[in-house]
C-alpha cells in the first residue's frame, strides 16, 4: 500500500460512515417504517401523537388483513408501559375492549376519536421525533412488531385516496 492510498483510507471510511448516518436519519426524521406484516396482515401508519399530559398516551394505526380469514386482535404491548389497553371511543364514553376484529379482505382503523391505545403510565416523557415498539397480538396468527413515530401534539395523518 503506497502512502497515498493509506491516508486516504481513513477518509473513504469517515465518508461511508457519515452517508450511513445521514440516510439514517433520513429514514428515522420521515416518521415512515414500512409496513409491518404477519400471514395476510399488515399494519401500516402506525404512530402515536405527542401526550399534552405524561400520564397517558394513545397510538393509532391500521390492519388490513389480505386473507380469507377474519383476523382477531386480542391486545397491543409497547417497550414504553406494562400497561396498554384497546379503547373504543362512542360519543363521550371510552370503553375497554378486550379484542376487534379485522374482516377478511377488509381493514381496521385505530384513529382519533373512534378505537385507540391507551398507553398509561409512560416510562419515559414521550417527544416529537422518539419511536414507541408496538407489539400486536393476534389470537391463532402470532404477533407484529411495529415502531410508531412520536408525532407533534394534535397530529393527523393526512386523508387517503379510498
């Protein structure tokens, strides 16, 4: 290896290393996992608004279940609380529940205002730009790991073309 060539390698490696950082954080400041998926299933838009309170939060995504099969979601767990629960929301009660059900060939929508995930508890202060580890469990299925971006306070998702 000639003089040249050895001390340029150090700024080959510093280059490598700063481009994979770089679409690293990329990647993370987007708010976008790809979606997660088990069997005929996939979770997609998966995120969690920033608490106004650190007592509670809530996360909301969507399962679309791509089989012939209905799919039963039997409870959600997160890296952040021992404590989540599925919530449905109807006018101004909030009702635990114990399970929802994707239809087969259909979709499942946790959004503001109708079903949620009641995180109690944070074991951490939840900020705009951290992830929260969803982990969905589905009876006779097995379970998705999803990560769910902590987005601004009051976020919503923009609308989707049906």
């Amino acid at each position: 290896m000639t003089p040249l060539t050895r001390s340029r390698t150090p700024l080959i490696l510093a280059g490598i290393v700063v481009a994979a950082v770089a679409t690293a954080i990329a990647w993370v400041s987007t708010g976008q996992a790809g979606p997660a998926r088990i069997s005929d299933l996939r979770v997609t838009g998966a995120y969690v608004p920033q608490p106004a309170s650190p007592d509670v939060a809530a996360a909301y995504f969507t399962v679309t279940n791509s089989g012939d099969v209905p799919a039963v979601l039997t409870g959600v767990h997160t890296d952040v609380s021992d404590m989540s629960m599925m919530h449905e929301n109807t006018g101004t009660t909030m009702t635990m529940v114990d399970a929802v059900t994707v239809p087969a060939h259909g979709t499942f929508t946790f959004s503001p205002g109708r079903y949620h995930i009641m995180i109690e508890s944070p074991a951490r202060a939840l900020k705009q730009g951290d992830h929260v580890a969803l982990t969905l469990s589905f009876a006779k299925l097995g379970q998705i790991a999803v990560t769910a971006p902590v987005m601004p306070v009051g976020y919503r998702p923009p609308a989707r073309n049906p």
